[in-house]
C-alpha cells in the first residue's frame, strides 16, 4: 500500500506508486521532473495543452514552470550495485 502524506497541488508518497496512481494525482499522461535532492516530481505531461493552472510550489522545487496537481516520489534505491 502506497502512503500519502499530503494532497493537491503536490501529493507526497512514502514510496513509488503504480503509474495508474500517478497518473490519477496529474490527471492524465504523466512527465518525469528530476529533483535537486533526488526525489522525482511527476507533473501532467499536457498540462500547458489543457490549461492547468500555475503550481508555484512545484514550480519552486524544481526550478522551472510546472502547471498542475503534481506528485512527489522518494528516490529509488537500485540494489543491484
């Protein structure tokens, strides 16, 4: 089970979702969005198109425009190194 820690605009996970949950948090196609810190934002690909409103939180954390409810996931651990 996925934990959310917070809601709209930015939806915080504990852990990496299934893209299905991804995908209902953006209301739609999703758009991968590196963070400094390590942590992936994911945004609505088609946000601009659909005219989603500014986030200005997002668009702080990552350092460029972001449009929309977006999600946070932690950064994923590779264990095969």
């Amino acid at each position: 089970m996925t934990n959310i820690i917070s809601g709209d605009p930015i939806t915080l996970f504990t852990e990496v979702p299934e893209l299905e949950v991804l995908q209902k948090v953006v209301g739609g196609w999703i758009e991968h969005v590196p963070l400094p810190d390590g942590r992936s934002m994911w945004a609505n690909e088609e946000g601009l198109m659909k005219g989603l409103a500014y986030n200005p939180q997002a668009s702080e954390m990552a350092g460029r425009m972001i449009v929309g409810p977006v999600a946070i996931t932690p950064p994923e651990v590779d264990d095969d190194y």
